[in-house]
C-alpha cells in the first residue's frame, strides 16, 4: 500500500485551510430562529422523504437532498453508493460546501460540493477500494483548526472485510488522482474500526486524544474495546495507545445503569489486530458487545471531556450476563488535567433493562452530542423479541441534563416498500448524523443518513461507482442509500 507521512500531510493541509474555506457560526440568537427563516434547503432528491417524525418532533422539517437513485448533473456519472455512512463537512471559501462521506459497503470515501442551499452540484471519489484493499469505511470524523486545533483531516474506520482494519487518514481537498493511495494511522492500532473520534482542542490544551471504537463480534466473550490515543497537540504519529481496566466491574453486564465506577487507563504496545486483542485480554482490558460510534459533549473545556459511546449489542446464548444483548449508551468523565489519570464510567441508558427508559433499544449504533443533547441512531440488529423493541430504526433524542429520552423518528419502511424502495423485510439504518448548524449558520440543522438495506435497482445493476469500487477489489453491493437535511432539532 502506498502511505504518506502526516507530517508531509499536515504542511499541504494547513495550506488547504488558509485557501480553501471558512468557519460560520451561529448566535444563541440564530438558534431561536425558525427553520423558514434560516436557509431556502429543499427535497432536491428524485427520492421521496421515508422518514416518520414522531410525537413532540412535528414542526422539525426533513428533506432528502441525494440518493442513490439520482444523478448530478455537473457529474451524471457519479453514484451515491451502498451503505452511506460517516461524514464531515466543511464550508468553502466561495459560499459552497464540500462533504466527506465514507461509503462502507463500497469501500470508499466520496466528496461532494453542495451550494449555499446544501444542494448537491459535484461527485467525486478521493478514496477507493484498492486504497483500502477493500475495507469497509464505517463511521468517520473530521479533524478542523476550529474544533480541533489541527487540520482539516478526515479519519475513517476500516471495519468489515478487505486486509486494512484501521485508521484511514485522508486530505479532504486531495486530487481524485490520489484515490488509489491511502494513509493509515498505525500509531491509533488496528481495530475492527467503526469510528477515531479526537476530543475538541479545549479538553486538553496541548494534547491530542483520540477515542477509537472497536466493532469487534464475539458470540462467547465480549470483545470490543474502547481504545484511547494521545499525542502532543496535532501529533497522529509518534503517541501512545491506552486501553481501560474497570474497578468492580469484570465484565460490561457487570456494569449496572446509572452507576459510576473507577477507570484506570494502561498502555497497550501492541499495533496489530489480532496481537492487540490479546494483549487486551491479558491485561484485563473492558471488552464490550460491539463498540461503535463515539462523540463527546461540545462547549466548554470540562464539557469535553465528557466522553460518549454506543454499544450495539449482540444476542447470544454464550453473551448473557457477560454483554449487552440489546444495546447501551455509555459516559466517560475525564480527568481535568490528564487523560491519563483515572476517570469514571457510567452506563447512561441500558437496552437490557426491559422495564427501564432505553427499553425500546434495539442495537443502537451512532451518535452525535452538542452541549445538551445526544441524538442516537439504532442499526437493528434483526431480534425485535418484546413489544417494546418491535419497530423500525429509531433516532432517539437524550438530554444531558435531564435524563429524558425521547424518540424523534423511525425509519418509515411501510412507505418505502408501497413505493418500490425495498420491503419491510430488511431493517434500515440510521446513521452518519453530524451537526452542521455552526459550518452552515443555518440553525439547528443536521444531516443524517439511511442505508436503505433492499432497496436495489429493478434491473439488477447494483448502486456501485466504478471509480470507488476499482476492478476486482470489493465486489458490488446493490443497496441504494439516502442522504438528509434535518432542522428544527435543538442542540
């Protein structure tokens, strides 16, 4: 595989800051502005809005702004491919938006523009499958100066398939010419990669920490870590790799909702995927049922420092009592002066819990926190086995500060298969949600993402670039994906 450097990277891409695009924010003003008010954003996709706003959330608009289905017209060529997933966007110097979108089944990273309306005008791949040797690319973040201190960067996980589970690294305004080479961050280890989640540039004023979500399955001992990476402010190269030991707790169903306990963050030295789980184990490392998206709490210093993450959950016989079946969401407290030192965790909501608030769980899976709330986005796994747990993906609003737990929307399937996208049959998914209200100054707007699983071409062909999924590495997923415009969300 051909690597570049980051520090040869990270000299192009300060460049790229300097020329290619700036920062809008909002005023607390602007986030008590109506969405009508905010931005002229339409449902510019051919495909309909397939998404049930729920009771509480009526006055929240949706739009479908691209899917699979639809062709751009400065680039009819280019298709939104299968199982849409992380993104990143930022704004351009001249007013446009340029959007970095991991396309997981499609092993591969698209950029598209989007004008000052989020309209997409431009589709391209700065990514592909023979630069990931076709490893899917799940959830993704993206490093800026604004939030970060460093960048821009955009880290992706390699999770599923291919020979690369790890932490790609890739310059948003890269030339498409580069697609077929690829940086990987061997420093952040190999993982089962869902997500590589760096703490905003308050939490630790001369560092750069780094959470990693490892989505690794296991039907008999709970094996997904939660992996920690720190380094001098900027540095994704020369750190070092921690793993967490929990006080009184053995195993995760040890941990109970709504109770803390002590961390102690130990050194891993191990890089590769099968030594680090091992040395995991040895060294008495928590292993979860599956960890996959992370995020923390934006605004002041001590806000982020509050880490969350989301474990999906796996149903098996060999898994009871030892890991979440059903899905939880968890609570990091770090340390104010070194991400080092003891911290705590907390189960926040436990899918588990049948008669408890997150009873309806069913495989929650990413996350996006702003300063008051977490908005949690359920890939179900496919055992909707109580009342509670029998519906469509869910997207669930958590307050911060009060504890409520709220459903915002679901996946709407039955309307979907009455007009030809797929079958009730197959769950969807919600996923790749981020806040863009800052990026746009549009208030209180996100995008969010449905891969859309059974909905496939009449024909057969499947929803496959062949600029992303190059010759005979990867194969073809037929599924179609959708991408949203969310506003009217409080943040």
């Amino acid at each position: 595989m051909n690597t570049k450097t980051i520090k040869n990277l990270s000299l192009s891409l300060a460049l790229g800051t300097a020329l290619c695009f700036t920062f809008t924010s909002c005023s607390d003003d602007d986030d008590d502005a109506s969405p009508s008010e905010a931005s002229t954003v339409s449902s510019y996709s051919k495909s309909p809005v397939l998404v049930d706003l729920k009771a509480g959330f009526e006055d929240v608009k949706v739009f479908n702004i691209l899917s699979s289905e639809d062709q751009i017209e400065a680039t009819p060529d280019f298709i939104y491919g299968s199982m849409a997933d992380g993104a990143g966007l930022l704004k351009n110097s001249d007013g446009t938006y340029t959007l970095i979108n991991n396309i997981e089944a499609d092993y591969s990273v698209a950029r598209i523009t989007l004008d000052a309306n989020l309209k997409p005008t431009k589709g391209e791949y700065i990514l592909n499958s023979a630069a990931t040797t076709g490893t899917a690319q799940c959830s993704g973040t993206l490093i800026t100066p604004d939030e970060h201190g460093f960048g821009p960067l955009y880290l992706s996980g390699g999770e599923w398939e291919g020979s690369t589970q790890a932490v790609f690294a890739t310059d948003p305004f890269r030339n498409t010419s580069e697609a077929g080479n690829a940086t990987v961050l061997t420093a952040l280890g190999q993982w089962t990669t869902e997500n590589a989640v760096p703490l905003g540039k308050e939490a630790y004023s001369d560092k750069t920490v780094v959470f990693i979500g490892d989505d690794q399955s296991n039907n008999e001992v709970p094996s997904g870590q939660l992996a920690m990476y720190v380094g001098a402010r900027g540095d994704l190269e020369s750190g070092k790799l921690y793993g967490f030991k929990v006080s009184g707790a053995d195993v995760e169903m040890d941990m109970k909702e709504g109770k803390s306990y002590d961390i102690e963050f130990v050194e891993l030295t191990e890089k590769t995927l099968a030594e680090l789980d091992a040395e995991c184990k040895a060294k008495g490392v928590m292993g979860f049922s599956r960890v996959e998206d992370i995020d923390y709490q934006k605004g002041s210093a001590s806000n982020q420092r509050e880490v969350y993450f989301c474990v999906t959950g796996r149903k098996k016989d060999g898994l009871v009592g030892k890991g979440s079946l059903y899905g939880r969401l968890y609570k990091i407290t770090m340390n104010e002066n070194d991400p080092t030192a003891p911290a705590k965790i907390t189960c926040v909501l436990d899918g588990d819990n049948l008669t408890g608030k997150a009873k309806q769980f069913h495989s929650p899976d990413n996350i996006v926190v702003t300063e008051n709330y977490a908005y949690i986005q359920e890939d179900p796994n496919g055992y909707p086995d109580t009342n509670d747990k029998s519906h469509f993906a869910y997207v669930y609003q958590y307050n911060l500060k009060t504890g409520d737990l709220k459903v915002v929307m679901e996946c709407d399937q039955a309307r979907g298969a009455s007009l030809g996208y797929g079958s009730t049959e197959r769950n969807w998914e919600f996923t790749g949600m981020i806040d863009i209200s800052e990026t746009t100054g549009m208030p209180n707007t996100f995008l969010l993402i449905t891969q859309n699983h059974g909905w496939e071409k009449a024909d057969g062909t499947p929803f496959t670039d062949p600029k992303a999924v190059v010759g005979a590495v990867g194969r073809d997923y037929a599924e179609g994906s959708m991408l949203y415009v969310i506003q009217g969300l409080p943040r």
